[in-house]
C-alpha cells in the first residue's frame, strides 16, 4: 500500500502528479510547470502565419494583374522557395540538437553567432513589419467596413490592435495557442465559405458571377498597366506593376513558414514536430491559396480584381462570414507572430554581444516568456504601421525573410558539406579499434558514463559527432539536398534585388555592418560547427579533388621521454573505522 504524504509536505505535489499539482483555476489561468507541444501546435502555428491577410485582401488583384497564370506561377515560385528553405531547416534539425533560439540558433550553432545574429535581426526587423502589415490590412477591411477612407482611424485600430494582441502573448504562450486554434478554424469557415461562393453562383452582379471558363479564359493573361478604377466606382489605385513587385506582395504570405522553427525549445520532439507541422501547413495553404486563385480568376471581371481589394465578400456565399475571415485571420497571424519571433530576439540577448539587448534575455515564469521582447517588437510594429501602407509594408516586409531564408539554405550546405570533411579526415587520420580501455576512475570512463546519462554532450564534443546526431530515415530525408539548398540561397539573394534593388542593398549594408560590430565586440564569439568553407564546395564538385588529401604525407614527431621532475604520494585520507572495506583510492600528488 501506497502511503500518501500530507498536502503540505515537501513531496506532495510530486506524488500528486502534474495533472492535480493545483486547484483548477490556477492550472486554467495561471502556468506554474514548463509546457511542451507537439506537431498539431507546429502547423497551427505555421498554417496562420501563411493564410493571413495577403489571401483575403490582395489575392484577387494579384490575378487581375498577373493574370490566372501568372498568378499560379508567382504561387509556384513562392512555395518552391519556402519548400527548399523548409527542407533545410529539417535537414539541420537532423543533425543538431534544437534548442530554443529559433532560427537565430539554427544559423548561429552551424554558422557561427556573428553571421547568426546579424541575419537573426534582420529576420526580427520583417517579422515587426509584417506584424505591422497584418495589423493595417485588419485595419483597412474594418475602415470599409464604416465606410470610411481615413487613415488616421485605420492607424489608430492597426495600433489598437496590436496593443491588445501584445497583452494575449504576455499572458502566456497557452493561451495564444488556444485562441490561435479557435482562429484558425473561423479563417477556414470562411475560406470555405468563397470557395463555394464561386462554385454554385449562377448570376452575374456588377462584374461578380460563379465559375465560368470564359472569364477564366479573359483573365488567364497579365495586365500589368495602370488602371483608372475611378471608372468602375473605386478609388483604389495600385500604379504600374512588375512580376517581381507583385511577387514581393504575394510572398508576404509565406513570410511566417518558419515559425515552428522558433518554437523549437518547447517541442516535445523538435526534429519530427517541426518537419511533420511545417510540411503538413505548408500542403494545406498551398491548396488554398490555389482555390482562391482559380475562383477569382474564373468568377471576376478583371476591372474589379484590380480596384476593389473587398471583392472576395461579393463571391462569398456570406458576405459576412468573409469578412469575419477577414479580421480573424489578422488576429491570428498577428498573434501566432508573436510567439516565436520574440523568443528569437531573446536568444540573441542571451549572448550577450549586443550590450543594448542584454536585459531583453531574461524572461518570466517557467517557460521563461519574453515579456520584454514582445514589448519591444510591439513597438517596432506600431512605429512602422504610422510610416507604411499595406502593399510598401508586404514589400519591406519579404526582403529580410529573403535574407533569412538564403541564410538558412546556405548554413544546411555548410553542415552537410561538412560530412565529406568527417569522412576525409577519417580517412587520413583512421580511428584505431584497438584502443585500450581505461582502468577504474580514468577520465575516458567516466566521459562515456556521461555520455551515455546524457547524450546532448555528445553534441559538444566536435563536428564529427555533431553531424550524425538524429539523422533517420523519414520520408522527408532524401529532399534535404544540399546543392538545391544551395541554388536555393543564390535565387533567394537574386530576387532580393530583383524585388527592390535599393532596399535589399541597405538590408545586405545592415548585415555587414552587425557583422563586423558583433566581430569587433566579441572576437571570441562562438564559430559554429562547421568546418566548411565555399572554396572547399567548389574544389569537390568543379574540380572532383580532396585538397585536405594534400595533407596525408605530414609527419608528426613527438617524445615518449617525459619532462624530469620528482612525484611524491600522500594520503587525503586519515585511517578509519567507519571505511576500513575501502581501497584507498584518494591521494595527491606533489610535483616539483
């Protein structure tokens, strides 16, 4: 029989278990024990993060202007693009153990802290933007909603909003996730709602019908002139537009692929949760946004995909649930942003190297949440929403996760170009298998013990070890390529500059300039686990040769005769009773 201590005694909570270690309205309220997630959390978070604002309110000139086709191929290009990043980041997670940090640890841990926290803080400037860009296009639909085109209102509730979303999150990351999940579902209550809008209208209203393959047929080409939309009773004007100024639109809204990354510390199982939760999130708003696409393209007169940003509501079955679509998809991409992109920002505190973050790194409560992180990017967000419209905040916004995503790609090239350094190091320096074994006491038993009570060390124990941790066979593995990483990271760069050439000149400027700050301020800095380098890249896959193979004729000579000196024992230990069974193991020894 079990024998039950008082309730205030020292272990009663432990025997009480987790789930009755409080009254109901403190485990309800209150989170007093750490909290881990699994792979539904991932691609929920992830999910509202890519089916947000951009879908509702900008989708549908986004086809009137590419067209049908080009639309599908801006779709194509935008989801090529975040898939190969994807693919990256699980292909690190393979190798290295995840820990919290996000994308600033994924980057930094193979890359080093000094390129790591540069591109880190870029990635956090785009995710205040963005969290400014939802918060206008929330904004802006409530603004036609009253039927009213002042911006000093639309600025007022894009700041509102942002406030109060900021007080969800500092309540803790529990309840963000429990108000995030109700979202999502509203978000695709009205999604479906559109979509059988456009599928069983069988009236044509002021340029609004069902699906019909003639005007699918009249939208499938690019209208990439300005329109007058005056004409049409709108006075919506976007200017003239490119195929990459579009793109920069449309791929804000993938910007937040990677948020299950960030949640990486709170993971039950960072490697499998994040790679199944990106994936399966990344599927879905694929075929949502492709829906979409195809019911504007084929239920919408072109003249109204251009100049009316709410036309959605008029193809919906409700017009109603639409635009509850509308504002709840704001909420929850705003809030699932807010999640992870502080304890980003939290992380590059923790090291110490930017002196003017140092008190952003210490959190509150046992999940220890960024409180003060999330205020600061608040007032990153609420700053840019004075300054920026919606389609100039969606473009500011794509540039640095553009930086972002070329980091992540190339950092896993890095790490799995490593492993060929590994093999050819084995190869000139073989591992002997007839190493003797330590005696009793010996430092090499003791450093296997604790191996084995803690197989994170092995981790830490040089890049030999740490590229072969968690590498598995899932069905996923054989997509982490690192020549597609690669060409990966350079088209990433190349659309950077193709999307705004002045911009993305003064984002690569910042990192530069974080760069050598970081490096004159912490020579010593961590320098990742890599130990690979582009020229070694290139002597491998251009020129077929193993420069490191050069070194296979050094000679080492070393002296088996040690130093003179005189040794002198002494026992630690005074003769007693109580350890007479004992071998006297404890001595010291006095060199001279």
């Amino acid at each position: 029989m079990t024998t039950i201590d008082p309730d205030d005694s020292l272990f009663a909570a432990e025997q009480r278990g987790i789930e009755n270690s409080g009254p109901w309205w403190q485990r309800a309220i209150n989170i007093d024990e750490k909290l881990s997630f699994g792979t539904p959390t991932v691609m929920i978070t992830v999910l509202v993060n890519i089916f947000g604002i951009v879908v509702f309110m900008r989708l549908g000139w986004i086809v009137g202007t590419a067209g049908v086709g080009g639309a599908l191929a801006l779709l194509f290009i935008s989801i090529l693009i975040v898939l190969i990043t994807v693919f990256s980041a699980i292909g690190i997670c393979q190798r290295c153990h995840v820990q919290s940090g996000g994308i600033y640890f994924l980057i930094s841990h193979v890359l080093g802290s000094q390129l790591g926290g540069s591109i880190s803080l870029v990635y956090i400037f785009g995710q205040a933007v963005g969290s400014s860009l939802v918060a206008v296009g929330f904004s802006e639909s409530m603004a036609r909603l009253f039927d009213t085109e002042s911006q000093v209102i639309i600025k007022l509730v894009a700041i509102i909003t942002i406030i109060v979303v900021t007080g969800i999150n500092i309540a803790g990351v529990q309840h963000a996730i429990r108000a995030v999940t109700f979202l999502l579902i509203c978000v695709g209550v009205s999604a479906l709602d559109f979509v059988l809008g456009g599928m069983f209208r069988s009236t044509v209203v002021d340029g609004v019908g069902g699906w019909n393959k003639t005007r699918l047929n009249e939208n499938w080409d690019s209208h990439y002139e300005q329109v007058d939309c005056n004409e049409v009773g709108f006075e919506y004007n976007a200017g003239t537009q490119t195929f990459f100024s579009l793109f920069g639109v449309l791929f804000a809204n993938f910007l937040g692929v990677l948020a299950g990354v960030n949640m990486g510390g709170e993971l039950q199982n960072p490697y499998k949760n994040i790679a199944k939760g990106e994936l399966s999130a990344i599927g879905i708003s694929s075929i949502g946004c492709f829906l979409f696409i195809m019911t504007f393209g084929s239920s919408v007169e072109r003249d109204i995909l251009l100049c009316d940003t709410l036309v959605g509501k008029r193809v919906a079955v409700s017009s109603t649930i639409y635009l509850a679509g509308i504002y709840i998809s704001s909420l929850s991409s705003l809030t699932a942003g807010l999640i992870g992109t502080p304890r980003v920002l939290q992380g590059i505190a923790a090291e110490g190297f930017i002196p003017i973050l140092n008190p952003l790194a210490q959190g509150d409560g046992p999940n220890n949440n960024p409180v003060k992180a999330t205020i600061v990017l608040t007032v990153v967000a609420i700053i840019f929403v004075v300054v920026g419209d919606l389609n100039y905040l969606a473009i500011l916004s794509t540039l640095p996760f553009l930086c972002t995503y070329a980091a992540v790609n190339y950092a896993y090239v890095s790490l799995a170009m490593s492993t060929d350094l590994k093999e050819l190091k084995s190869q000139i320096v073989p591992e002997n298998p007839n190493q003797p074994k330590a005696d009793y006491g010996s430092s090499h038993h003791l450093k296997n013990d604790l191996d084995a009570l803690f197989p994170e060390r092995q981790q830490t124990q040089g890049m030999s070890n740490m590229i072969d941790v968690g590498i598995g066979g899932d069905f996923y593995s054989p997509f982490t390529n690192r020549y597609v990483a690669f060409c990966g990271a350079v088209v990433n760069v190349l659309i950077c500059f193709l999307v705004n050439f002045w911009i993305s000149v003064a984002h690569f400027v910042a990192i530069a300039l974080m760069y050598y700050h970081i490096g004159q301020k912490c020579p010593t800095i961590n320098k990742g686990v890599t130990e690979f380098s582009l020229r070694h890249m290139f002597d491998v896959v251009l020129k077929g040769d193993v420069p490191a193979q050069q070194n296979k004729g050094t000679l080492l000579i070393g002296t088996t005769i040690g130093p003179s000196m005189d040794v002198e024992s002494s026992r630690l230990n005074d003769d007693n009773m109580d350890y007479a069974d004992r071998k006297q193991y404890h001595h010291a020894e006095n060199i001279d």
